[in-house]
C-alpha cells in the first residue's frame, strides 16, 4: 500500500504514519512546519519530509490512499491534485476504521478522563501479554508509539476525541470509529469554536451513541447527570453499565481500593472513577477485577496528568494537563483531598480558543475556589496569535467569582512570583496544555522555597 499524509507531523498524523510504515506499507508525507517530537520520531523511521512545504507532486495517481489531518486547510494544493485525480481520500479516524473494521473495537469517549481511561486499560492489557492495537492521545511509558495497528490484533482501544475529523469532513472523530464497546466518561461544554451552544454540543455524545455496533456495549459514568439522563433516554440496544467511585481510603497521602486495599500511584475522586471505567472495559475483555487491581497497581498515571514534578519536605509539584473548568475543578479537588493538611497553590495557563474566549470565562465560575492561592496565567503572545482581545485582571476575577486570584501575563514576572512563596507544608499545581511560556518547570520546582 502506497500512502501520503497531507499535514504528517500532527500528533495523530505521524503516529498513525510510523504505525503503518512498521506495518509495511510504502509511507510518505508533507507538512508546512514539524515541531519535535514529531521530526525526530518520523526521521527515525525515515519518512521525515526532505522539505517544508505543500507540493502538487507529491500526489501521484498510483497512491493507494490519502489522509488527511486536522492542520491542511481546504485549499491545500495537494489536497486540491488528490481530488482532482479521484484518489480515496480520508481522515485519520476514517482510515484508523478502515484498517480495523474487522477487529473489536474499544472507543473511550467524553469530556475528560480519556487519555487516563485508555492508558490504564492498555497498562492491564499489556500486563497480561495481550495482542491488541490502540490510539491513545499521549506518549506512554513502555509503548513506543501513540498508535498502533497490526493485521494480527484481534482487538483495538482508541481514544475517541471529540473534535471535527478533518477540514473537509466536520464529523466528530468517535462518530467514525463504530465501537463495540464504548465509554463515556462525562459532558462538559469544550470545543466552542465549533459547538457554540452546549446543546448543540451534548447532542454529539448522542449520535455517538447511535455509532455503537448492534448488541454493544455502553459503559457510563452515573455520577454525571447529564450523561445519565442522556443514556436513560436513549433508544440504543446497546448494553448499559454505570459506574460510579470505588470504595477506597487514604491514607498519609497514599489511595487504597477496598477491599482488596491495593495501593495505588493516581489519586482523586476523578482518577478512581477513571479507574472504575477501566476496570469495567477490562472486565469485557475477560480480565477479572482482581487481575485488573493486580496489574493498576503498577500503573504511574498518563503523561502530563497528575505528574509529579518534584517532591521535597511537605512540598510536591504536580504539573496537569486540565485546562477546561470541569478538568480544572476536579484537578484541585483531587491534590486538596489527598493532602489534607497542605495548602494548594493552583496555578492555571489559559491557551486553548475556548477558554480564551470572553463568551465562555464566565464557565470558570467557582473552578479555583478549594485552592488556597488561586493563580492565571495566559501569555499575551496567546491572545495575539489566535487574533482575540486580551484580558485584564479584572476580567479574569470577575470570572472566576474570585477576587483574590492572581492573574499574569508574563512568565518571568510569574516565575519571580512564585518563587517568592514560602512553600513550606504547601502543593503547587501548574495546569496547561501549552507551556507556561516557556518556564522550565522542573528546574521551578526544585528551586522552590520549602
């Protein structure tokens, strides 16, 4: 099979093309910029662009196949010769259900918790030796890759984003995948720039569950009512499971499930629920509860999520990828929970569109409220590059219902700040899904005040 990735170097994109360059197939592609890892890993592989930039004859008639990423606009130049040559062209989740159509297919969908749900059902899967593929949004330790798709796997877990599957295709990408066995973790309102009113929104876990195979599976989380009566109105005949937070205690900073009491290294009531998720798509795929306790004892957490940065005296740094407010909320309550007797600095970066957007801050309301010093950050640059009106303090507190918070939107100014807090018997929590401008936060956090 001879494929072209039109915008190779997204996360996805180079991924899914290392998963079929292994798999034997002729792989080529394009992009405008490959920022690492992304050019590294596709160098290694041997399938990094010689050059930068679009070229029409990259596009030939004998190509088998062309996949388009989220990146290429709808006048993309070889977007534009694939068409006019009648080639097939698709969007990564299409051809990821091309290439596994014939497989068991385990989709994780909702607003949060996807990443830590699949990474732990994987860690099980690959405790116990068995055969299976995945796509799973973040870099995990002891897989090589992000994606992989084999011939042999009878079985594919994949994390089911949300987001639209290509500029020329506006469907959700967990629309495409047509699980079997489908999780929803929970609804909360992202992706604004896209889905402007909450409604229209929520509606997309509801043809999600339309997508589900006859005679699937439906795993749920109860707790979040919106879910619930979404899924209690639902015609699917599909199974339904709900799931709720496991009994567990804690104890000198450490969670245990009861009532087996295993210790574990994640921790928070949205973790435990994660984790209660797994246990049930692991239970489908004939793994026992205390197979699956046995083998997430060992599991570390998903990069980037609950990361221990450094830990000193009564002092840990936690760097997260929450940045919506539902992720923002249950990230705080998690460390104050946990660590009782500590003060919390929370520290959020806004940078996604939605949370920039003045429409949507209101939905922050009350999100930073169990910290003990609730800071933002959003690097002026953000606002510039994404073409949207700054905020002020005022703006963010007003917000936030919060007029203690802190707001910068300077790093080094933020950095100088927090370096000036004494830390002792306190947590600091750095959440973002871009880079606080560049601050180097490990060095930060070994360099703190405790």
């Amino acid at each position: 099979m001879r494929i072209h990735f039109i915008a190779i170097g997204g996360s996805a994109m180079h991924n899914l093309a290392i998963a079929l360059h292994k798999k034997g197939f002729q792989v080529t592609g394009s992009d405008d910029v490959i920022f690492e890892p992304s050019s590294s890993r596709l160098a290694r592989y041997g399938i990094l662009p010689e050059h930068m930039g679009w070229d029409e004859a990259n596009i030939t008639a004998d190509l088998d196949a062309v996949i388009l990423g989220m990146h290429a606009f709808a006048d993309n130049p070889e977007l534009l010769k694939a068409r006019s040559l009648g080639l097939k062209i698709y969007s990564y989740p299409e051809y990821i259900y091309e290439q596994t159509k014939n497989k068991l297919r385990v989709v994780i969908g909702g607003s949060h918790g996807k990443t830590t749900i699949t990474s732990m059902i994987l860690h099980v899967l690959n405790y116990y030796e068995r055969d299976f593929d995945y796509l799973v949004g973040a870099q995990l330790e002891g897989f090589d890759t992000m994606v992989k798709v084999t011939e042999e796997a009878p079985l594919i877990v994949i994390e089911g984003d949300e987001y639209l599957a290509s500029t020329i295709d506006r469907r959700p990408k967990f629309h495409l995948y047509k699980a079997n066995i489908a999780v929803i973790s929970g609804i909360a309102w992202d992706h604004i720039n896209v889905f402007p009113t909450f409604e229209e929104y929520i509606q997309q876990f509801d043809l999600f569950i339309n997508t589900i195979e006859p005679h699937g599976k439906l795993i749920f989380c109860q707790n979040d009512k919106i879910l619930s009566d979404l899924v209690s109105k639902s015609a699917t005949d599909a199974e339904k499971i709900g799931y709720d937070i496991p009994p567990h205690k804690v104890i000198d900073g450490i969670t245990y499930i009861l009532p087996e009491n295993t210790a574990l290294n994640v921790f928070g009531d949205h973790n435990l629920m994660n984790l209660n998720a797994a246990r049930l798509v692991c239970e489908q795929l004939e793994i026992s509860s205390a197979e699956f306790y046995q083998a997430i004892s060992s599991f570390k957490g998903a990069a980037r999520r609950l990361e221990l940065l450094h830990r000193q005296n009564n002092t840990n740094v936690y760097k997260d990828f929450a940045h919506s407010p539902s992720k923002l909320k249950a990230t705080i309550e998690a460390v104050k929970s946990q660590f009782e007797g500590r003060n919390l600095v929370a520290c959020i970066e806004l940078h996604t569109f939605s949370s920039l957007n003045k429409a949507f801050l209101a939905q922050y309301e009350g999100t930073m409220d169990e910290a003990d010093l609730a800071i933002v950050y959003i690097d002026e640059q953000t606002f510039r590059h994404k073409k949207m009106e700054p905020f002020t303090s005022l703006d963010v507190q007003t917000a936030f219902k919060n007029s203690n918070l802190q707001f910068f939107n300077d790093a080094t100014t933020l950095k100088l700040y927090l370096s000036n807090i004494n830390f002792k018997n306190t947590n600091l929590l750095l959440m973002s899904s871009g880079n606080f401008g560049g601050i180097d936060l490990v060095k930060l956090a070994r360099e703190l005040n405790t």
